[in-house]
C-alpha cells in the first residue's frame, strides 16, 4: 500500500520504502522537508496514521534490512 501511495517518489529516487520503512535521503534540508511533508500528506489523505515517537528524523545513519546506512557509505 505505501509503493501505491509514494510510487512516483520512489519512481523518481527521492525515496525508497519497504513495508511500512520510508527513507528519505537529501543533502538539501528544504528538499528533505518538502518530500517528508508530502509524505505525511499523502498518508492522512488516505486515512493512514504514524506515531511520530516511533520515528526518526534527519539521522546520518540507520539499520535498513540489515544494512548500516550512513550519509558516505553503506555496510554490511
């Protein structure tokens, strides 16, 4: 349902989702901002809901399907 909801942003390399994990990833803070506000947009349009307490936001690294992402590299 949210590769339905985001296509054209994953389509467009501006995110990448996986079940209910959506990554944004942009060195420009107003691009960032602006993806993850549509983002929150299209998920209430369609009567979705997050916890936001559950979240992170502008981290320089995350666990992604047993990846270790980080803003240079990515590891095993």
């Amino acid at each position: 349902m949210i590769n339905d909801i985001l296509r054209d942003l994953i389509n467009t390399g501006d995110v990448a989702a996986f079940m209910n994990d959506i990554l944004v990833e942009r060195k420009d803070k107003k691009r960032y901002n602006k993806i993850v506000e549509e983002i929150l947009r299209r998920i209430k349009a369609d009567d979705l809901y997050i916890k936001p307490k559950k979240y992170m936001w502008k981290i320089k690294e995350i666990n992604f399907l047993e990846l270790i992402m980080k803003v240079d590299r990515i590891k095993i």
